[in-house]
C-alpha cells in the first residue's frame, strides 16, 4: 500500500484552500518512531483489546496528510472515522472503505 484518498463528507480549510479529500501517504519508519503506535494492545486476566490513541492517529493525520492540526480539528466525526481507519490500516488494523493511490 503506497497511500489511500479519503473522500470527505464535508471539506475543510487547510493551507488556505478548501479540501474535500485527504491524500494521506504510508507511514515511514520514522514517522513510526517519532510518533508511536496509533493503538495500544491491552492484556490482562484473559481479556486482551485494543485502545485507539486518537491523539497519535490526529499526530498521523496531520503528517501522511501534510495538512495542520487545526484542520484535523474541522473533519466531522464521520471523516475522522474514516481518517482513523486509514491510519490504523497501515499498522494492518482497520476496516475502510479507501482508494489505494
């Protein structure tokens, strides 16, 4: 995977234009070290699960996009979902519905 285009339900400012997709490009290693994991794997008595670190995943948005935080801040929850997904499908988690570029 090379990178995915999220369509945006609605647009956003970023750069002083109107965006109506996110092109976000996969994670580097560094990217990886510098920012951490987008989740965190909970084990214990049993039960194990996943905690979603929504700042990290905003902090990855803002990278692979290339677009500020205060945009990040504009997306409904609905585009951040979607955000979201993305960036968890490159650590090979997620379920979204994404265009490869």
């Amino acid at each position: 995977m090379s990178g995915v285009t999220i369509a945006l339900a609605k647009s956003i400012q970023a750069h002083d234009k109107d965006l109506a997709e996110l092109v976000m490009r996969e994670p580097s290693v560094k990217d990886t070290m510098e920012l951490g994991q987008p989740f965190l794997i909970i084990v214990g008595d049993g039960d194990t699960g996943i905690r979603i670190q929504q700042k990290v995943v905003g902090q990855y948005i803002v990278r692979l996009a290339g677009i500020p935080m205060s945009s990040v801040h504009q997306l409904t929850l609905q585009d951040f979902s979607k955000a979201q997904a993305a960036v968890l499908s490159f650590f090979g988690a997620g379920d979204a519905e994404l265009s490869s570029n």
